[in-house]
C-alpha cells in the first residue's frame, strides 16, 4: 500500500494491499478499497464506498456523495463498484437514496469525465459511460451498453444489454436491448450493428434480431401487439427471448419505450 503523505485518509478505512492514494485525496472512514486499485489526485470518496480490486480512480472524482434527492434523509446508503474499472477526471458518482440501497457500478466499465451517475443507479459490465454524460437516479444500464457524450438520461429510464445511446441525445425512455437510438428526444434508429459485431454476436443471430427489429418497429403494429408476434414467431431464439423479456417489464415501468424514427442522416 502507498499513500501520499498528502492524502486524508481516515483510520477507518480498510485499504487493502496494493492501493495507491495520491496526492491531497480524501478518503472517509466506512470505506472500503480492494487490492491493487489506484486512486488519483485529489479524488474524494466518501462514507459508505466499497470499491473492488484493480480499479483505477482519475484526479478529481467524487464517489459516494450525498444523493441529490429531496428523499435522501441522511440514512446509511452505499456505492458500490467492482473491479477493473476506470473512472475518468472530475466523475461524480452517488450513493444510494433509502436504507441500506446501493447505487452499483459492475466491473471493466469505463466512465469517462465529467460524467455523473446518480444515487440508485445500476450499470452493469462493461459499460462505457462517454464524456459529459448526465445520468438521474434509479437508471439502469445493461451489460456492454454504450451511452454516448453529453447525453442526459430521465430518471427511472432502462438502457438494455448491447444497447447505444448516440451523443448528445435526451433519453426519456427505455430502450431496449441491442437498438441504436438517439435524438432530443431520443428515437430508435437501428440496431446496434456495430456493438453486436463487437460483442460477438453471430452473422446469424443478427439476422434474427433484424427480423425482430422489423416487427418491432416496422409492422405498423402495437406494442403488445409486437411483442405477442416476437414471441410466437422468434420467441425460441434466446436474444429474441431476452428482448421480449425487457419489453414486457417495460409495460410495467413507468416511462415507456422508445418509437422508431429514422434518422436524417441516413
């Protein structure tokens, strides 16, 4: 372990082998820190942050900061982070409103700076946060989602798995698992065809997601109405199955989901 004789660090706070705090950081005394990550200049972690192994911590972050919640009353709250992340200069990231909630952020995901996470948010692995990004409380973030520069996300709002958000977008709405959108408002344009590749996904498998996208988006049908089709037609093809799975709790979340609209820059 190195400290940098500058650093504030509470006697409290566990800090395992291998952490490195830098110069004039703050580090408060419920806090947790795992072997081998790096905290950088003038970083702030507050109580209540557990932090995993292996993640490294630009100048200037703030982890674990009171909620910007009306609701927030003062109770034990927490963030939690997993391991190999890298949290750019100048993030902010909150802990959680309610008792014992935690906002969590998973492991190999990239939050670039200035970026904030708000209190009760959930990112998944591998998630790459872009520059600016305005994130409000109770977001969620599937895995491998991409959410592009300076794009503000409403509160409660879902991103699913494999999903981009194009910068500069406002995002109000869900947006499901695999699909591009963006726009003020955002609107689905396509799908992620440059993130499957990525991701590994199959020649074939995203020609059945083609398909999918056209019923979803393109058959001039209802949303219930999509998702029955999806299901009786692809509903055995398990990204298929997964797709519909995010729709159907949609319907019961507050926000709705995206409308396709193309692009004119297409």
């Amino acid at each position: 372990m190195e400290v940098h004789p500058t650093a504030v660090v509470h006697p409290g706070a566990r800090l395992a082998p291998g952490v490195v705090v830098g110069p004039y950081a703050v580090i408060g005394g419920d806090v947790v820190v795992g072997p081998g990550t790096r905290i950088g200049p003038h970083v702030v972690i507050e109580d209540g942050v557990r932090i995993g192994a292996d993640n490294e911590i630009s100048s200037g972050a703030t982890l674990g900061t009171t909620p910007q919640d009306r609701h927030f009353q003062g109770e034990r709250s927490y963030l939690v982070i997993g391991d190999r992340n890298r949290i750019r200069e100048y993030v902010n990231i909150s802990r959680a409103t309610g008792e014992d909630a935690a906002t969590v952020v998973g492991n190999d995901c990239l939050i670039m700076c200035s970026a904030h996470v708000g209190h009760n948010c959930r990112l998944g692995d591998r998630v790459i946060v872009v520059n600016g990004v305005q994130m409000a409380g109770h977001v969620q973030v599937g895995d491998g989602a991409y959410i592009g520069g300076m794009s503000g996300i409403h509160q409660f709002v879902h991103v699913g798995r494999v999903a981009m958000i194009g910068g500069f977008s406002l995002l109000r709405q869900d947006c499901p698992p695999f699909m591009l959108a963006e726009g003020r408002p955002a609107r689905c344009r396509s799908l992620n065809r440059v993130g499957l590749q990525r991701h590994g996904i199959s020649t074939a498998d995203r020609a059945v997601l083609r398909r999918a996208f056209r019923i979803l988006y393109q058959s001039a049908l209802g949303m219930g109405e999509a998702v029955e089709r999806l299901q009786a037609e692809l509903g055995d093809h398990p990204l298929v199955g997964e797709l519909v799975a995010f729709l159907r709790a949609a319907r019961q979340r507050p926000r709705g989901v995206v409308r396709w609209e193309p692009s004119s820059l297409e």
